[in-house]
C-alpha cells in the first residue's frame, strides 16, 4: 500500500509539472534532435541572425519565414541588441520563476508550511531548478530558448563581450553531464520537488515538516527511478550527487552577477530576480 | 517580508497570471 501512494504521488507531480511549464524536456529534445522537422527552431548563430531573430525573442509563437520583416537599416548597434537579449533573457526567467511558484505549491504539504518557510524554501531552491530545466534545452552545441522556437549556439554565447560570454560555459558543462542521466519529464518532475523541499535552507523557522515531505518525495522518487529504469541500479545515488554540483554551480552564478553590478552600470536586474538573488550565498 | 514582496504575492495568489 505505501509503494501504491508514492506511485500516486509521482503522478500527481508529474501531472502539475506538465500544467506548470510550456516546454517539456520530451518536447525539447524532440526539437533538438530534429525529429520535428515541421518546427525547427529558428537558429541564432551570429549577430546578423541575432538582430533578425531577436524581435521573436520570447514570444511563444513566431511568425513564418514569409511573414517575417526582412532586416531594415534601422537595426540597433549590435551592442544593444547583445543587451537587449540579455534584458529578455532576464524577463524570462522571471517568469519561469513564477511557473516554478506555481509547481512548488503543488507539492502535497507544501502550502501548508509557514509562508516564511515557503519563501525560504523557493528562493534558494530556485535557480537550481532554474539550471536542471535550462539543461533539458542543452546539448553540447548550443540551447533553445524562447518555448523551443530559437536555438542559439553555444559559439555565439561564448562570443558575448566579457564578462557575459563566460557566464553560459559551466552551465553547458553541467547539462551535458546531468543529460547522461536521462530523466524523463516524470522523474524530473520528482527530482525538482526534491530540491525544492530541501530542510537545510538557511534560515528556515520549521525544519522538521519540510524534512518529513522531502522524505516521502525522496522515496517515490527512488521508486520511480528502479520502475523508469531498471537499467541504472545506480541512478537514484548519482542523482542526488547532481545536488552538491548544482549548487556549486548557483553559487558560481550569483557571484558572477555580483561582480556584474560592480562593472556594468547600465544593468539592471529584474527586480523578481533581485529579490532571490540578495543575500544569497 | 518586505525583501521578499512579489514572491510572497505570487505564493498567495491563485493561478492566475501575476504581472511580473
């Protein structure tokens, strides 16, 4: 019977996770490998098809090649249009965040902590989930963005004037690694739940609850990675050991955007991200 | 609380969309 409520649970996540992102990891690969050939993502890989791409930036549904402005004089510098992705990118994060709010309070329990704790809890949880959902988007070439309807090479990110063209490199060095894993939506949408009930959250007011959740989450998870696959005795362990590289990672990040208000002026961060991003680490 | 003003708004809100 307890094995019957994990299998319940992992469903019901899955389910919530399906409802709260636009794009699966199902659907990214699917545009990744080419196997949609009637939605091949339009691909940024200079910053020609940048200027000519960048108004469908963020938009969920871009137009097709005969309806699309032909690119004009009266395109900005390509600095700007480097910074005017860079703000979009932001946007969309933003409201990533608010999609993962939205996941988190579906987790069984979770609305029920003490609104501090539900704080707590998301904003040092959320750019790890932020970084696993960004890896179903990466392969060793380069990330989709925009819903799935542009693919940017990882050449041209590294291209960004400093210090922006090193910020995307350990990002794709931890998604090629954690992709070898091969989660599916169903197991990710577990594995994220894991993270975000996580009890050693500094400044946490009630631990135990959050500690009692994570623990029915871990074993439907383990549950769920023996029934997914039945290959990889091993998986669930070398999961949970993604979780020391990923916030090695976070840390990594919020440092670089630290030292990013200190030498670019102009940048201003959203102020959702703001709000998760003060006093962490 | 103040620090953290629009998550608490979009942990206390339906689903509908928050102006972000």
């Amino acid at each position: 019977p307890e094995s019957a409520d994990l299998r319940a649970l992992a469903k019901h996540l899955y389910e919530s996770y399906l409802k709260s992102f636009p794009l699966t990891k199902a659907k990214a690969r699917a545009i990744l490998s080419g196997k949609n050939s009637d939605n091949a993502p339009f691909v940024i890989h200079d910053m020609r098809s940048l200027m000519e791409g960048e108004q469908f930036v963020n938009c969920r549904q871009i137009p097709t090649q005969e309806h699309r402005p032909v690119m004009g004089a009266l395109h900005p510098p390509p600095d700007e249009a480097e910074l005017r992705f860079l703000h979009s990118c932001q946007f969309r994060s933003a409201e990533a965040v608010s999609e993962v709010t939205e996941f988190a309070k579906s987790i069984p329990g979770f609305v029920n902590l003490d609104l501090n704790d539900q704080v707590t809890l998301l904003k040092y949880a959320m750019i790890e989930v932020l970084f696993i959902m960004m890896a179903a988007l990466m392969n060793k070439d380069g990330t989709l963005i925009s819903y799935g309807q542009i693919f940017m090479t990882r050449e041209f990110l590294k291209s960004f004037r400093k210090p922006f063209g090193e910020m995307m490199e350990p990002k794709f060095e931890f998604s090629i690694k954690f992709n070898l894993l091969e989660l599916d939506d169903s197991d990710m949408a577990l594995f994220l739940s894991v993270i975000i009930l996580s009890g050693d959250r500094p400044g946490l007011l009630n631990v135990k609850p959050v500690e009692d959740i994570q623990e029915t989450l871990l074993r439907s998870l383990e549950l769920q990675l023996k029934m997914n696959h039945p290959d990889s005795p091993q998986l669930f362990a070398k999961v949970l050991q993604k979780m020391t590289d990923l916030r090695q990672l976070v840390s990594d990040h919020v440092q670089s955007i630290q030292l990013l208000k200190q030498t670019e002026i102009d940048m201003c961060l959203h102020p959702l991200l703001q709000e998760i991003m003060r006093d962490l680490y | 609380k103040e620090k953290h003003k629009i998550l608490h708004r979009l942990l206390q809100n339906s689903t509908s969309p928050v102006d972000l």
